[in-house]
C-alpha cells in the first residue's frame, strides 16, 4: 500500500490539520509519529513558528533530524519562494498547499537516497 500524500490532509475533515500537522501525518508510520506529536504541531501552523518559518518546513526538518538527515531550507526555499510563511504568501503568492506539497516531495527524495 503506498503512503497517502501530506497535502491530502492539509485541512481535509474532520481532523483540518494544518501545514505542519500534514508533514507529520503523511510520514507518520515512516517516522513512527505517535497521535499526540501531531496535535502538538498545531501550534507550529501559519508562519507561528518561531522567526515565522512556514510550518511545513519546520515539520520536514523536525522529521529530518529524527533520522540525522540534512535541513532543507535552501532547496525549500527555492522552490517556495522563501523560507519564512509571510514571504512565501505575500510576496511571492505560493498557496500554503504547495508547500505541503513542496516539503512532501523532498522529504520522499531524502529518505529515499537515504536508503
């Protein structure tokens, strides 16, 4: 069975996990994300990190590090624009969905050549 993709629960019913939710819930059994890490991630969505990170790279780089892979904020933030959440959705007009989307995809390459 092939794992189910982060932006597809990026607000979808009934859970409407946010940014950094979808990161952890698509990778969840990948990484062995217990329920209760997720619901902490809440307060991680909509540029609330600290420094206004966008919360699907905080989340990508949270699961990176669990594994002693490399951050990736320069590959990210040259595909979204920037690395902090008011820059991606203001200046450079990219849909919180297609960072999901973004981190998901690097996040699979990473652990994929990690192999």
């Amino acid at each position: 069975m092939s794992r189910i993709k982060s932006e597809n629960y990026f607000h979808a019913e009934p859970e409407k996990l946010n940014c950094a939710q979808s990161i952890l819930k698509g990778f969840q059994k990948e990484f062995g994300i217990d329920d209760s890490t997720i619901v902490q991630f809440r307060a991680w969505g909509g540029g609330r990190v600290e420094g206004g990170t966008c919360g699907a790279l905080f989340a990508a780089n949270y699961l990176l590090e669990k594994r002693g892979l490399p951050k990736i904020n320069a590959e990210f933030a040259q595909r979204a624009g920037a690395e902090r959440c008011i820059d991606i959705k203001k200046e450079n007009k990219t849909p919180c969905i297609t960072c999901v989307k973004i981190a998901d995809e690097i996040i699979e390459r990473i652990i994929s050549e990690s192999k």
